[in-house]
C-alpha cells in the first residue's frame, strides 16, 4: 500500500516537470527565483565558457543539481535536437495540473484547446486566459503544440499565472465533467457567444487553426456557438478568439 502510494506521488510529480531547451531560454530560467527548477542537463561537449559559463553559475548560486549527458542522450531529454544547444531544464510548474482535477472544483470557466499546433496561437491564448475572465486551458497532449521556448516567448511571461489543465485528449476528460454546459466555437453556428445563459460550470472549445474544432469533440459539446462578423469577415485567428472569450461577461 505504502509502495503504491508511493508511486503515485512520485508520478504526480513528474507529471510536472516540464522540460525547456536553449541556452537564452534556460538562462532566463534560472535568472527568475521564481521558476522552481528540478535539474539541469547539460552536453558534455558544451565548452564551459561564454553562456554556458553563465549558466553553470547560476546553478551553482541556486544549488541545483546539474547532470551531464552524451549529445545524443541529451536530445532525446530536449526533444529538439536541432535547437537545444546542449542544455536543457526541468522546472516544476505547479500550475500544470491533471485534468481529473476539474472534477473536484464547484464551479469554472474554462477553455479547452483542441488541436492547437502552432506554439505563437498558444502562447498567446495563455497571455489572454491569465489576463481575463477564465480559471484555466484545458490542453491536451495529443497534436497539440507542446509547452516550448516559443510557448513562453508568446505568453509574454504569463505561462504559470493560470492553471493548465493536460489530459491525453478532449474525449478522455470532457464526457466525464457533469452538469458542464461545452461550447464549441464554430463560424457556421447559429448561435452566438453573446447570446449565452452561462451556468456555473462553462468550457468553450477552441479548435485546430485550419479545420476547427473536430466532429469527435463537437459530439461530446451540448451546443456551438460563433462570434457574430461583419462586412464578409470569415474568421478570426484562434488566439484572438481565446481573448474575446477570455474578456466575456460571465
């Protein structure tokens, strides 16, 4: 029993760590206290002067641990091989939350992503979310853009303001978030977002920048909803339609 319990704290917390690459990136990282870092990683390779230099004493004025890798082990920790310079880090967002969580709260106001690739329209929508009227951004892991340097650049520094929300997709968490009323955005919709009767527990789904939302999340919406447009406007990028959601009356 104590095993498991064991195993499970210890996968709640790695369930955490997000994992950012980039000498810039990691540099700012461990500049900000704020940021609770795990690790760092480093290329063995990296020649200990210049950024890396810097880097290796930051870490030091904040004691954290510092392990070093082959470059090929490295990459596979980065993800991005191209871009990670040889250095990567492990911070501790404890705004990033289990989706199951939803089920324990009285009352929210979300908005679920729905394939998001573009990591600029997530840092965006993050920036928006954390400034207006929303509890939190559902996210899920599948074919959606990935918590990056891009990410953070976009969201203007306000990535960990606001709860995250991941799931492996929508359909594992949305058909289990009773008494829920889900809106998909749609341009085709008949009703629009100014014409809501909100209940206590809202999430607008926003979907993918070419396609929309999906045919298999909008099934599990109870309605859709569009953003009413003038003078033969089509459409609105994605992160702008987060903002005018974000800033709704409730």
């Amino acid at each position: 029993m104590q095993d498991s319990q064991e195993y499970k704290d210890k996968k709640a917390f790695f369930e955490k760590i997000i994992t950012l690459y980039g000498r810039n990136v990691v540099i700012e990282v461990l500049q900000d206290e704020n940021v609770e870092v795990h690790k760092l990683h480093l290329a063995s390779s990296n020649k200990p002067d210049g950024a890396i230099k810097t880097i290796l004493s930051l870490a030091k004025s904040r004691t954290i641990e510092v392990t070093y890798h082959e470059k090929n082990s490295l990459s596979r920790i980065s993800k991005n091989a191209k871009q990670d310079q040889g250095v990567a880090i492990d911070i501790i967002a404890k705004s990033y939350l289990n989706a199951n969580e939803i089920k324990n709260m009285s009352a929210y106001r979300l908005i679920a992503l729905d394939g998001i690739q573009n990591p600029q329209n997530l840092g965006m929508i993050i920036r928006s979310c954390a400034a207006g009227n929303v509890d939190g951004i559902i996210l899920p892991k599948k074919s959606s853009a990935k918590i990056s340097p891009l990410v953070i650049k976009a969201s203007a520094g306000t990535l960990f303001k606001l709860p995250i929300y991941f799931c492996n997709a929508l359909e594992d968490i949305l058909p289990d978030l009773d008494d829920t009323k889900i809106y998909a955005l749609s341009s085709h919709a008949k009703n629009n977002i100014y014409d809501l009767n909100q209940s206590e527990k809202s999430i607008f789904v926003l979907g993918n920048e070419s396609d929309g939302v999906s045919q298999e999340v909008t099934k599990l919406c109870n309605n859709s909803i569009s953003i009413p447009m003038k003078r033969g406007v089509e459409s609105l990028n994605v992160a702008v339609t987060a903002s005018l959601i974000a800033f709704m009356k409730s």
